[in-house]
C-alpha cells in the first residue's frame, strides 16, 4: 500500500478548523484533524510533508513521524507545522487501523479500560448556552450535567476580569465577581460536581498566586494555564503556593516541551492537545513519560470532532489517563456536520470506539459545501531538503562516484531523510 494523495478540507463557517485525507492506492482513506491557523496549515502540508509521503507506506508512522518533525525542528518546530504533522499522524494511524480492521487503541497495546470519565468544558453554540447560563444560574448548568451523569465541568471565571488591564491587575472586589458563580454551586451541591478552572494564560504571576489561594476553599479539580506556559520555574512556584492540581499544557508542543513540566514537577497533570502536539504517536510518548513520574494526563479538546475519537484511543491504551475533556455545545452544534459515525456519550463516559481505524470519517456533504477549499497534493517532490548541511556536500561527479561504489556497504540501507 502507497499513499497516493493528500487532501485538505477546511470551510468559512469555521476558518480555525481543517481537516487533513490521506489517499492510498488502495482506496483507504484516513482522516485528521487540527484547529486554528488552518491556511497555514494547509501550506505546511502542502509545501512541506504532504510530498514527502506521496508513494511511502503508511504504515511507518514512526518513521514519517520522525522525518516530519526533523525537517519542522530545523525551524524551531512548534506552530503550523506541528499542527500540520499532528493532523497526518492521526491520518496515518486511521489507515493502520482500517488496514488490519482493529480499532486503533487495540494496536495501541490494548484495552485498559472501555470508557473514560468526560467533564465537559461550559461552551455556548445554537441552543446550548452553558457559558452564558453559568453567569446567570449556576447550580442550574451543573446540576442539568449531573442529571446526564457529567459529575465534572470546567470554566473560566476569570477570563472576563483579566480583559481591562490584560491580567497585570487583579482587584478583590473584581476576584470576588467572578467567583460567585462558583461559590453558588458549592453552597448548593458541595463537592457534587468537580469544578476545574482555566485561564487560557491571562494572569501574571503574583496574580495566578492570588487566584490559588482565594479559589483553595473552593476546591477546584485543577488549575489551567493560569499563567502562559513559558517558564516552568513560574510554574513550581504556583503549584507550590496550592494544594490545587496545576495542569499543563495544551499550549507545550512535543514530548520535548512536556518533558520539562513532567520533570519539574511544575504540574500535577499533563494535558497535551492531540492535534497540536504531535498527534496520537506524540501523546503515547507523553503519557508514558507521565507515567512515570506518577502523573496522570487529561487530553484537551475544544476543537473539532476528530480529537475527541483520536483521545478516545489514547484513552482506552493508557493507563494513566485521568479524564476526557469534552464540549457539550461543540458536540450537539455543529460537530455531527461534519463526521459520522458520531463518538458516543453515556452516562458521563466517553465510550470505545468500535470500529476499524479512527472510528469515523467525513461526510460526503462537507467537500460539497458552498464555503468549502480544498487542496490536494498527489505528486512528490522534496527540493526542501536542500538543508544548509548540503553546501559542504561534495561536488555532484562525487556524490555519483559514492553512490554507485559497488564495494561500499552492500547490505546498504536508506538514509534517514527521505531522499
Ligand atoms: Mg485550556
């Protein structure tokens, strides 16, 4: 089986979000999945890795894995081109799964559970207002979840506060505002529903240092980005002034950036997003290297439908994943446009996937949408290669010399870039 063909497919109704089809000769086709940014991911699978994996087998997702992410890591990797490589990965995976008609968590190692815990993160799409509403009656909103059997939610009381001086000020009276609602649902329903908070990265550091201790009676589930993830010294120091799990990060990119967390012991939980880190292969790895400091990992969601059938596998294969992040609203608004099978909700679990690969794919309608682009790419070409290492290559009459020397290593073998 070769790959034939690369496709990508985002819409106007949801600019951040593009999906990413890889053809093979076969009829296969896998599906991925990133969010924001979603041209210029378009032109980092385009430009760069979609060539280099038209006429490879897809089964070698490790290998393609590698040489994707040495070709972003001379850039300084992360942004797009992560993105990009986290979208294809997933694809890769889908097609394994399909090819040997297992679900992908089943070639991941197994089952280590069926179903995992979701808490779902307060959103507003359509009919559903869950952020809005939580304003305005709080125990309401947690206790419509708790009748689903969704013991767990997750806001952000302080994002709206931290706007006006963009977090370089926090007054009390201001601290005391946005806390309300959560001090309502703990007069109410105590410790009935778990209750994490998430900044997005909004406050400065003696500010997150206020928030903990002010939020400690409340007993939050964790701390999320409160500060930006840049410094993990920052981050001991939050987690050593609470006795609140920090979380970190969607924002770290690879095991390479998780490592330092992990290893610092600047959190309490590891929570990559899937389809900004590297993809299924990368949050095996993160998850491993979690496990053993005894941490356990809570993927990220809020984006599209994909991640939350690719975290499903990583969560069934993994002992130490804690909890699945899901949006109610995402859900039920707008994802089941876009794929089909949908990943199914019960009871507050996140069920297996049953189904061969991936466990779903896109619907025929989305590339016939009035607002959609897609690009694809079916030839190969690889003139990018041409790193700055090559200026001290020998001239080409010896590289050809070298090449075609019958006596130099007959077993032979392909190097490790693909060329
Ligand atoms: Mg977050």
């Amino acid at each position: 089986m070769i790959i034939s063909k690369i496709e990508t497919i985002r819409v106007g109704q949801f600019p951040d979000l593009i999906f990413v089809q890889v053809h093979t000769d076969t009829g296969l086709i896998g599906l991925g999945e990133t969010w924001y940014g979603a041209s210029t991911v378009e032109s980092a699978i385009h430009d760069h890795f979609g060539p280099l994996l038209i006429g490879r087998d897809p089964a070698e997702i490790e290998r393609h894995w590698q040489t994707m992410f040495r070709l972003s890591d001379h850039a300084g990797y992360g942004g797009a081109e992560m993105r990009a490589i986290s979208a294809i990965d997933v694809a890769l995976w889908d097609i394994k799964g399909q090819a040997l008609q297992m679900p992908i968590f089943e070639i991941l190692g197994g089952g280590t559970r069926h179903r995992i815990k979701v808490y779902n993160t307060l959103g507003v799409y359509g009919d559903i207002t869950d952020g809005y509403d939580v304003w305005t009656d709080p125990v309401g909103v947690a206790q419509r979840l708790l009748d689903q059997g969704i013991t767990g939610m997750k806001m952000s009381p302080t994002d709206f506060i931290a706007r006006e001086s963009d977090g370089q000020i926090l007054f009390n009276d201001d601290l005391e505002w946005a806390l309300r609602p959560l001090r309502e649902i703990r007069d109410k329903l105590g410790m009935e529903i778990e209750v994490a908070n998430d900044a997005h990265a909004k406050w400065n550091l003696p500010n997150a240092l206020k928030i903990v201790r002010e939020m400690e009676p409340l007993r939050p589930m964790w701390h999320e980005e409160l500060i930006s993830p840049l410094n993990e010294k920052a981050h001991v120091r939050l987690q050593a002034a609470t006795t609140t799990p920090i979380a970190a990060a969607e924002r770290l990119m690879t095991r390479y950036q998780h490592r330092r967390f992990i290893e610092s012991a600047a959190a309490r939980i590891s929570m990559p997003d899937l389809t900004w880190t590297g993809g299924i292969s990368e949050v095996k790895k993160i998850a491993i290297l979690a496990s053993a400091h005894q941490m356990p990992i809570a993927p990220h969601d809020c984006v599209g439908p994909v991640n939350m059938l690719a975290c499903a596998h990583i969560a069934m294969a993994t002992p130490n994943v804690m909890i699945m992040e899901y949006n109610r609203a995402m859900h039920l608004g707008w994802y089941r446009d876009f794929i089909e099978p949908d990943f199914v909700i019960e009871d507050g679990y996140l069920m297996a996937p049953t189904e061969p690969g991936l466990g779903t794919h896109l619907k025929k309608s989305v590339k016939d949408r009035p607002d959609v682009t897609i690009r694809t790419s079916n030839e190969r070409h690889e003139p990018w290669l041409m790193s700055p290492n090559r200026y001290t290559y020998p001239p080409p009459e010896l590289q050809e010399e070298f090449i075609n020397s019958t006596e130099r290593r007959k077993a032979g073998s392909e190097a490790v870039y693909y060329d």
